[in-house]
C-alpha cells in the first residue's frame, strides 16, 4: 500500500558503508543495509529520494515501536536524526551493539 507520503522503493544496493550487495526485502522497502546498518539521507519522505543531502545515516540508538524496534540514525552530513522500522534480517548483533553504545 502506497500513500502520497510513502513511495515503495525496494531494490537491491551495494552499500556504501561496508560493501556488501544487500538484496531487496521483499516485504516492505528497503532502507538500510542489514549488515551494518547504515544507510543514506536520500528521502525526505520515504522513498520519494529527494534529499540532497546524500550524507551516511548511521544508528546511533534503538527505540521500542510497538511489536517491534526502530533504529535511529544521524546524518554525518547535516547531523538530522532519522527512524527505520528494524528489518527482519537485519544482523542482531549489531542490533544489540547500538544498544550498548547508548549506555
């Protein structure tokens, strides 16, 4: 389901973080790699990629959502925070990295 804010985006990327090929989600758009997490300030809606910014969006913190959790990021460009819905593959290890980080 689309909305006029939420434009489905769900393609596979070579991240730029940590190389890796990240396939699509397949259930949702993908947003992040689920390797290392990171990802890149191009939407100002989601998947409308209009931001020009294009600065790495790294997590910084993890946020309880409902059934689920949101990884928060910041922009090493322009320094704005940003949320994701956690991906179902992405590495829990590194989940639970960030949350340590916070502490």
């Amino acid at each position: 389901m689309e909305t006029k804010r939420f434009k489905m985006i769900d393609e596979e990327f070579m991240c730029v973080v940590c190389g890796k090929k990240v396939e699509p989600l397949k259930y949702s758009a993908r947003d992040h790699c689920p390797y290392c997490l990171c990802s890149i300030h191009v939407d100002i809606n989601p998947g409308d990629r209009q931001n020009e910014c294009k600065g790495i969006l790294r997590p910084i913190e993890i946020d309880k959502f409902k059934d689920t959790y949101k990884i928060v990021y910041r922009c090493e460009k322009c320094n704005q925070t940003h949320r994701n819905v956690m991906a179902n593959d992405d590495d829990f290890d590194k989940i639970i990295e960030v949350m340590k980080n916070v502490r």
